[in-house]
C-alpha cells in the first residue's frame, strides 16, 4: 500500500465514481497504511463531492466514529445530526449522538436523543428490538449516574421485558431495588421469572440477598463463566519467575486494583504499603481506576516500588505487563466490584493468584488460588464453601492509622440530632438494608423510647420509602435522621455523636467497621454464616468488644435494646475501643500478610499450588435460583447445610450428581 492509492481514492470520490462499498474497502486499507487521519481526509473529500449519494448518512456515520477515536467529538457530533437529518428513523445514529452528547457533558440532551430513538421504533423487527433495547439501557445508565433511581429503574424493566437473558441489564435492575430500598427486592413478573432474577443477579448483591455461603459460591461461579467468561487472546503460558527461582530472594507482589485512592479500599490499605518489608517484599501497584490524583492516591505512589497505572491497556496488554514484571504473586483487591479487571485475571499474568479485601467472598474463579481471611470470617470446617484455599490473617481487614479526621467536631443540633437521647446510627449504604434488618430496628427504636436511628442518605426515593416503612410500624419518621455525604475527614468527625452503631446483615460494615472502631463508636452486629455477614463480627472482635457480636436475631435486638435504656454501659466500651485493640495493629497484620506470601510462593515451588474446586456448581446453581430471601429472614430461619442436603437428595434422584467435596458425597450415608 503506497500513497498512490490514497491519491487515487481521493480522486475517485471527487470524479463520484467510488461507491459506497468501494470506499468503505479504501477505508480500511488506507487506515492500516497511512492511520486515521487520512481516513477522516478520504470520508470528507466523498462527502464533499457525493452530497446527492441516498447512503451519505451511512458514510457520515461511519466518519462520525473515526472522528469520535481521534478525539474530534464536536465535528462527530455534526456528522451525526446531517445523517439524522437526511434519515430520522437511522437508530445508530441516534444512539452514538446520544453518547457523544453525553461525553460532552449533555446528560440530559442525551437521554432526550436516546428517548426519541425509542419513540421512533415502532416497527416490530429484530433489530428495531435490538437498537430499542439499547437505547434503554443507554437511558438508565445516565439516570442511575445521576441519582434518578426510579427512571432508571423503570428504563431497565421496559428493557428486560423485551429481553430477560441480560446479565448485565438484570444485574443494574436489582441494584437499584436494593439501593431504594424497594421491598420485596426481587419481583418477577410474566416475562421475568424468580429463577431469572436469582441466576442474574450479580455477586455482590447476593451478598446483601441471602446468608448462604453455598448460594454464594453458586453465583461467584456462574457471574464467572457468564460474564467474565473464557479469557481472550493473550493467556499467558509461561513465567519470567520460575519454580526454581531462589527461595530467600524478595518476593515480587503485584497488587491490581482501580482503588488505591480515595475509596473505601485505599483507606483500609494505604498504611499497609508503607509497612511492607522491602527486603522481604519487592511491591508493584497495577492501578486500573479512575484518572486523576488526590492525597491517598499520592500516598500510594510514595509507598510502592513500582506504580504502574494499565487503566488505558487492553486485558491482554496489562497481562504481560504484568508478567513481563515477574510477578510472584498477583493480589486481587477488586474480584467482583466496579472497576475490577476480572478478565484480566483470567489472563493468569502470575504463578499465583490471591483474592483478598474488595470482594467479601469466593470468585468461584479457575484461576484464583488462595482468599484471604480469619478464623472468625471463615470458621474451620467451612473451607468447603470457597473455591479457593484459605488463608488466615489474625484479622482479616488492615486499617490506616493516619486517616485524616477534620480538627473542628460538630454538634449533635448541627447534624439534626437530639442532645438528650439514645443516638443509634449506621453509615452503611442502604442497599445493605433489607426489610429484615429495618424490622429489628423499629422493634429497638420502639423498646427504647426517645431513640432515634441516625442514616447515611440515600436517593429520596429511598429514604421516603424508609419513612413510609416507619410509620407502618407505628414509629414517627423523625426519628429517622439521614446524614448527607461529607468529604471523608469530615465524615469520620462526626462519628463519636452516635452511642451504638447497629450493623446490617447479611452484608455488614466492612470499612465504615474500621471507621466506627477508630473513631470511639461502639458496633453491635449479627454475625450470619457468609462472608460478608461475618466481617464486621472479625472486626468488633478484635477491636475488643467479643460480647457485641450476636449470632441470633433475638439476641441482637435485645442486646441493643438493654444498651440503649442503659447508655452509660457504653462508657466501657468505648474506653477499650481508645486501646486501639489487635484490630490496629498493622506491624503484626503486615508481617503475617509476608509470611502467607511466602507460604503460597513455597507452594508453587514445590508444585502444590491449590486447584479450585468447581465440581457441580452449575447444579447448585440451578438449586439455588429456588431460595427466596425476601421471604425467608436470611439470619433467621435458613440452615444452609441442611437445606441444600436435602434438595440435592431430591435432584440426585432425578438425575444423578458426581460426589465433591462439598456437601454431596454422590448419594451415599455419611
């Protein structure tokens, strides 16, 4: 390919005698030859000279894209509106305008594009449906961005109707339920069955759905070979660091995250970085998040050897980046969270693979060897319900001793809060509270008289529905006070107005745990049989406060009940809270955190790296999608082994399931 054809593709667009299709085979290869700019030069010499031609809106589509890759957003924009304009009813067009509005910052002229698109097709074909079903979804991306959860919600079910099998679309769909706090959360209707609710819905959603541990592994597994799926090109198949590599050398550790910055990861785990031993541990930080700086994120920076940020490579890039650098041990601080690079993963850049911290659970992965955990979080004997090896850390979460707190405290009247009253508060996000949860807490508020109940703010939609749910148990909706977003110092500040934090279950305070902790509050939490439902009870434990973790419903009520019509009870607490227990002790976590690297990496040496196992959980899978949790109180009523035992006894029956290691030993008596 030489200059020539660029001349003479460009002289045949001016002479009109390059068709369409013509000149979308000059596009290609002059693109690979001479790059985009010459492309977007062919396409406006054509539409210059070819103005009459009854496919010009197909070709300034086609040049709208490439102008969209060069960064040119306002001349795509204008080729999108000239092909609109010679053809309404093309809905491409109308979708990429609505997202390059949108780009420029028009959120709501883009949801307007997008709606008309949807106006317009009325014709009932599969692509109509097609380009229907994404401008829908296009829709409720916008409004959930911009905290318009109800018509987001509304976009999403129009969208679902006309197609069920959308992993992603259902994901989002009951996300919102969960954050609006709509009760029951899963609600099928003709076209959208219960088991295509449960199947879609996403790992960390059933964390706040259900206290099942087996449930739980059934979803991580199936969300991976659904939406992960098999890894594309670029699997790795060798290392830079082989098995015989020195044993007493320095372990080179990659920690892949898009959260080591002000998130709530980054500040459980800024102070961790810096107290890594730089003889024992060489520290790589693969930042996959958003741009920009800010303190932690320059903390960040200042701590690791190495700051590597693959955000703008492709999976397959970063892959080898990875492995190029020799990584001994790759650590997932994402799993199934946003911004995690899961496909990444499945690259296996690294001889071993860790699944520690962002995802409070199994990833029922192939390729993640080891989570990291405690003795509280992951009991002995319930190893069985993730498929990788566990790990123990003597607490399972780090924390940041130099989190910054605002110097200046404010007043309980400046946060709407009573001066001589019982003050129970949880800065949980209210996806985490379903109505289980809410139920025990009007029955404490209506114990302890005076009481109120202090919350993280939601959408209104949420909050009116909390309300709403207040006043149905006979308790005054003032005695809801919701407390709106601050920056993090300032948030923490306000911390010790409240007496007792209640916790959520079965999903829990994880770092808002840490904050309450180290900021003087005392938690009273429910610890179930999950992950998820069991952080906060590691947490209080190891704060010092063993007697605040309740492992029955009743007992959680009661005990906050007994607190609040006694609050100077609580004065004990927070004075071994200001101790800053075991659960702030970092040196002693940092230093056992090297020694399990060390374990693994000894493993893989001696070539008994873990193999998970995933044997029948498309099985339990199907099983699981029976298990209503909006029904059933997941703390209060559910014995997971025994319940799963039994159905699997009635599916072996029908078809005959292969023995694991799990809970079905292939039919036979234990």
């Amino acid at each position: 390919m030489n200059q020539d054809f660029l001349a003479s593709s460009m002289a045949q667009a001016r002479q009109r005698t390059l068709g369409v299709l013509d000149l979308i085979r000059a596009v290609d290869q002059v693109r690979g030859s001479h790059g985009a700019g010459a492309v977007v030069a062919l396409y406006d010499c054509w539409v210059e000279h070819n103005g009459d031609d009854p496919l010009l809106y197909a070709v300034l589509f086609n040049l709208s894209v490439t102008l969209s890759d060069c960064g040119e957003i306002e001349r795509a924009v204008q080729c999108l509106e000239r092909a609109l304009e010679i053809n309404p009813d093309f809905t491409p067009a109308s979708i990429n305008l609505g997202r390059l509005l949108e780009r420029k910052g028009g959120a709501e002229a883009a949801v307007r594009q997008w709606a008309a698109a949807v106006d317009r097709l009325a014709a009932v074909t599969g692509t109509a449906i097609s380009h229907k079903i994404t401008a829908l979804n296009q829709i409720a991306r916008v409004m959930e961005d911009a905290g318009q959860d109800d018509a987001a919600e509304n976009m999403l079910r129009q969208s679902l109707d006309l197609t069920p099998d959308q992993p992603e679309a259902l994901q989002h769909f009951i996300a919102l339920r969960q954050r609006q706090c709509e009760w029951p959360v899963l609600t099928p209707w003709d076209r959208v069955s219960h088991k295509t609710l449960v199947s879609g819905m996403s790992p960390l959603s059933m964390g706040a759905y259900a206290d099942d541990p087996v449930l739980h592994l059934a979803a991580a597994w199936n969300y991976n070979r659904r939406d992960v799926g098999l890894p594309g090109d670029g699997l790795i198949r060798s290392y830079w660091a082989a098995r015989e590599g020195a044993p007493g050398g320095r372990l080179r550790i990659g920690y892949l995250s898009s959260d080591l910055r002000e998130h709530a990861v980054g500040y459980l785990c800024a102070e961790l970085f810096e107290l890594h031993d730089k003889a024992a541990v060489e520290v790589f930080a693969y930042y996959t998040g958003i741009p920009g700086s800010d303190p932690l994120k320059e903390r960040f920076q200042n701590a690791v050897d190495h700051w590597i940020d693959v955000t703008g490579l492709s999976d397959a890039e970063a892959a080898r980046r990875i492995a190029d650098d020799g990584i001994h041990i790759l650590v997932d601080l994402n799993g199934y969270t946003r911004d995690g690079r899961t496909k990444l993963v499945a690259l296996r850049p690294a001889p071993v693979i860790v699944n520690w911290l962002g995802y409070p659970g199994t990833t029922g992965s192939p390729y993640h060897h080891y989570i990291i955990a405690d003795d509280w979080i992951i009991p002995e004997g319930d190893e069985v319900f993730y498929s990788e090896k566990v790990l123990r850390l003597p607490c399972y979460q780090p924390n940041d001793r130099k989190r910054a707190v605002a110097a200046i405290a404010p007043t309980r009247a400046e946060m709407g809060l009573p001066d001589d009253a019982m003050v129970y508060c949880c800065f949980n996000g209210l996806h985490k509270v379903n109505r289980f949860t809410f139920q025990r807490w009007l029955d404490i508020l209506r114990r302890v008289p005076g009481s109120v109940l202090w919350l993280m703010s939601g959408t209104e939609g949420a909050q009116t529905r909390l309300r709403e749910a207040a006043v149905q148990g006979g308790i005054d909706p003032q005695r809801l006070v919701f407390a709106g977003k601050l920056a993090n110092p300032h948030h923490l500040a306000r911390y010790p107005l409240a007496d007792l934090f209640l916790d959520t279950s079965p999903y829990g305070a994880h770092t808002t745990a840490s904050d309450a902790l180290w900021m003087g509050v005392p938690m009273l939490t429910l610890s179930g049989r999950s992950f998820a439902s069991r952080v906060c009870g590691s947490l209080v434990r190891a704060a010092g406060l063993p007697d605040l973790v309740c492992t029955s419903a009743q007992e959680y009520v009661d005990r906050a009940v007994a607190l609040g019509r006694e609050p100077s009870r609580l004065a004990a607490y927070r004075q071994r809270l200001s101790e800053h227990g075991a659960l702030f002790d970092m040196d002693t976590l940092v230093r056992r955190l090297e020694q399990l690297y060390r374990q693994m990496w000894d493993e893989f040496q001696a070539g008994t790296l873990p193999r998970p196992d995933l044997r029948n959980l498309e099985t339990y899978m199907e099983i699981g999608t029976e298990l209503d949790f909006d029904a059933i109180d997941p703390l209060n009523g559910h014995d997971p082994v025994a319940w799963w035992r039994d159905r699997l006894a009635i599916r072996h029956q029908l078809r005959p399931i292969p023995a694991d290691a799990r809970l079905w030993n292939g039919g036979t008596e234990e």
